[in-house]
C-alpha cells in the first residue's frame, strides 16, 4: 500500500522503516528540514537499535523516502499522524502540532487517505481532527486511531512482534485499510532476514488485532502507560518498606512476579521512571480525570512516587557524609533508559542538579551520550570513560542500567576511588560482589552491604580545617 507518514521522529522513522519492510511503499515527511536531510543522507537523529539498518534497507529497495513536501503524500491511501503530542505542567496536552499536521493534509489536493492518528493524544482527538479536516475541505476526511505501543531501545521490534494492535476507527473502510496494511505483522510474514535482525518470530500464533470505536483506543493507550507507570512506583513503595525492614525487594519482586495475574515485567525497583512517555501521559490521564471532576487518586499518587525516587541518591549521600560539600561523584549513565540517547525527564539530569546544589562535583559517562543540555552544562562534567569517572570519586551512582555496567571490574575501579561508595540506583549488581570488591553497597530497597565502617581509600578533608570528616558509619544489615 502507498503510506504516508508525517512525523520523523522516535515514533513516525521506526513506523516508516518498519512498514517499508513489510513492503508497503512509504514516504516519510517533516518540516524540520535538518532531520530530514538527516535521514536521506542515512544517518540517524536519534540512537534506536535497527532503525539505522531497516532504514538502509528501505531506502536501497526503493520503498522508504524522506521529503518535507507534503504533497509528496497525495498518493497515499493511509497517512499515520506521528508529531508530538506533549502535556502542559497542569496536564493538558499541546495538540497544535496534530492541528498544523492535519491542516496540511487537508489542503493537499487529491489525497484521499484515511488520516491514523499515532500520537498519544487525548479521547476526543479523532473526533477533532475529523472537524478540522470537515472546516478545511467541506466534507471531512475518514480518520482512524492506531496508538503506538513503542518502548524506545526495543521499538523497531515493537512495531515488528508486538503483543497487538490496536485499531479505533468509526467506518468499515478505515478498518479494512487498517487491517490489509497490518496483516503481515499479524500472521508474523515478516521477511527472513528482517525476523533474524530484530529477534522477531515468523510463525506462531497471530498478533491480536483489536478494533475498537476510536475513544476506546485513545484511552487504552494511556491506561496501559498508566499501568505501567502505577505498577513501577507500587514496587517503588515497596521498596521503601524493604529498606526498613531488611528485606531484599528485587527477591520480593521476584515472589511476586511469579504471580501469572501480575507477571514480572515492570516490577523493577529504582529511581524511577522518566522519558518522554510516562511523565506526559500520567499528567494528560490525570488532567483528563480531573477536568471531569473525577479525582485520578491512584495516578497522581504513582507520580508522587515517582517524584521522590529521584531523591533518592541524594538521600543516600546525605546518609553516609557528614557534608557532600566538595565530594566528587560520578553517574553511570545519562539516559533516561538503557539503548537510547534520550535524555527528556531523565533521572540523571535531575540528580545532578540536587547534587550541584549541594556543592558536589557530578561527573557522568554515558555509553551514546556524550553530552548534556546546555541547562545542565555548568553541573555535569561528562567524562570519556568509567575508569576516568572513578579516579578521586567518593561514590559511583548507578543511574541506567546498561548491560555493560554489569561487567565492569569493581576492584580496579575501587582503587582509582576516594571512598568506595557504589549507590545502585538500579540494583543492577549483587551487593555480595560489590562488598566483595571493597565497596560499600547502596541498593533501592536492598538495605546496605558492607564492613562497617564506611571502608576508605583516603578521606577527603572537608572543607577547612584539613582534619577528615568523621564518616557517618554505614548501618550494618542482613541484607542477603
Ligand atoms: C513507554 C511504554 O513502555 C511504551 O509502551 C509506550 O509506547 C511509551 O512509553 P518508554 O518510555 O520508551 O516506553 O520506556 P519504558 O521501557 O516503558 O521505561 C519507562 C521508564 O520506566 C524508564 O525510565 C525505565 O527506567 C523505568 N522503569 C521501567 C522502571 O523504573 N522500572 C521498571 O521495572 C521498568
């Protein structure tokens, strides 16, 4: 099928690669010229693992181009809407970009596509979008809802092998067209080597494919975001009553995985969630219930969570130095999740400004982050390596969990430290081989692991009086 998409970024590049590798014809448009000059010269905007190959590979079989003439589309039997929908501080969401994406559309003479709406956007949008396109043109044009259910790092895989579709549309030939472009996707036809690159299968059971009236699909795909959003700040609750109590809740989280009702995906305790999905999604639901007098008790209670889990490293400075005044700590990871270089409400960004405010010297390594906004340039010295981020440190902070990080050699990085201090804000290592290394250990929800007192290098003195500080002793604990 002819496919237009308007929007080259996380969402509309991975759609458009991946439908072109479904063999659908496919082009890509947006107004940022630079991205777009960007993707026709095959590089990539952004890091996402795969995107860069299935674009080649479009753009060598002839079936994915990039343009920022929208009449380029006018062709097109479906054009998926992938812009930017983002949320206000008081929980409304900006659909000005949507509205300018549709005008355009609207104004293209010939194109009779059925408009799918991708963006996370409020209920009632496809409605909207409909009036838009009826005021442009007289009668309006079909409009359909697919929400996208993208994790960023895992996208083009999502999109590939995902655990459905979802397809809210309000007239037969919107969902016919909806359900032939798909198809492959959902009887798993994806060509051989597309599968082998992205691990995706291609037999077995058919992707469930859902259609539903268009309000239902805009409000499933914030329920699921919510979900997730609640299910991560409940074990994060919980983890704070493991710490109290000794106990271990990545073993807790375990238990209770196990549970076929719950499952165990999303119950990893840390410093909590960031990107550009949650935080805006909780806000709109949140938003969406409140301006209907409703209360959304259970949604801003996970965001409240989630707000103090970014708290949590400096509360753990806090509890183990008489003064942060003049230490030097360094952050694994910047992203705001492993396998992307996105950086929107990352955990990272946010620590380093408590940490800065306490007179601490940050410094950071990101495996494909190499720098940090300009906001933030005066609080984090971003360093080339690990063993660089160690050298003088009084603590490691873990911060994304990059697979990488797991295989670091503790010991020799302990030896370049000033105090071993490891705070996993991840819980990505075992405490036994971080107490092993000589380190003391800090998990979320993991109590701390280490010989009492805090084992030092050489204490740094504090600031005047050249005597070191009497550290605050670690609490000794039974962690496992
Ligand atoms: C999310 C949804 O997963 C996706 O379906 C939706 O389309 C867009 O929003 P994304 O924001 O890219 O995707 O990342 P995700 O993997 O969901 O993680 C979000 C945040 O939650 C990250 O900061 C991650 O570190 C955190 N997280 C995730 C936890 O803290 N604990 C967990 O157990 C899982």
């Amino acid at each position: 099928m002819r496919i237009g998409i308007v929007g080259a970024g996380h969402v509309g590049a991975v759609c458009g690669a991946c439908l072109a590798a479904i063999d659908h014809d496919v082009t890509v448009i947006d107004v940022d010229h630079e991205r777009i000059r960007t993707l026709r010269e095959g590089r990539m905007p952004f890091v996402e693992p795969h995107l860069e190959a299935l674009i080649a590979r479009g753009r060598a079989r002839g079936n994915l181009s990039f343009d920022v003439d929208p009449a380029a589309l006018s062709d097109a039997e479906v054009v998926f809407l992938c812009v930017n929908t983002d949320s206000r501080p008081d929980g409304s969401v900006d659909l000005s970009p949507l509205e300018s994406a549709v005008s355009t559309l609207a104004a293209i003479p010939g194109l009779d596509a059925v408009l799918v709406n991708r963006s996370t956007a409020p209920v009632g949008t496809a409605e909207y979008i409909r009036s838009v396109t009826a005021d442009a043109r007289g009668s309006a044009m079909r409009v359909a809802v697919n929400p996208e259910f993208l994790a960023e790092g895992t996208a083009v895989r999502d999109f590939l092998a995902p655990d459905r579709v979802l397809i809210g549309a309000s007239d037969e030939r919107s969902a016919r067209a909806l359900t032939d472009l798909y198809r492959p996707i959902v009887v798993r036809d994806l060509p051989a080597d597309v599968g082998a690159r992205v691990g995706a299968p291609t037999d077995g059971e058919d992707v469930p494919f859902l259609v539903a009236d268009p309000a239902s699909a805009e409000l499933a795909k914030y329920a699921a975001n919510g979900m997730l959003a609640v299910k991560i700040s409940f074990i994060n609750e919980i983890s704070a009553i493991a710490e109290q109590v000794g106990a271990d809740v990545t073993r807790v989280a375990e238990a209770v995985g196990l549970d076929a009702r719950i499952g165990k995906h999303f119950l990893r305790a840390g410093i909590g969630w960031g990107g550009s999905c949650f935080p805006k999604d909780i806000l709109a639901l949140q938003g969406m219930a409140e301006t209907r007098g409703l209360s959304a008790r259970m949604l801003r209670a996970a965001n409240d969570i989630n707000g103090d889990q970014r708290t949590w490293v400096t509360r753990a400075l806090h509890a183990r130095f008489k003064t942060l005044f003049g230490r030097r700590v360094g952050l694994l990871g910047l992203g705001f999740k492993p396998g992307t270089d996105d950086l929107r409400n990352a955990p990272a960004l946010e620590i380093a400004s408590q940490l800065a405010k306490a007179n601490v010297k940050v410094r950071a390594f990101d495996p494909v982050v190499g720098d940090v906004p300009l906001t933030h340039r005066d609080r984090i010295e971003v360093v080339a390596d690990v063993e660089d981020l160690a050298n003088g440190s009084d603590a490691l902070v873990v911060v994304t969990e990059w697979p990488q990080f797991r295989e670091l050699d503790l010991p020799a990085l302990r030896r370049r430290m000033r105090t071993p201090l490891l705070l996993d804000g991840r819980n990505l290592f075992e405490p036994e081989e971080a107490v092993a290394a000589g380190f003391a250990y800090v998990g979320v929800g993991r109590g701390v692991a280490n010989t009492y007192p805090l084992p030092v290098n050489a204490l740094p003195s504090s600031a005047g009086d050249g005597k070191p500080d009497d550290e605050v002793p670690i609490r000794t604990s039974d962690v496992a």
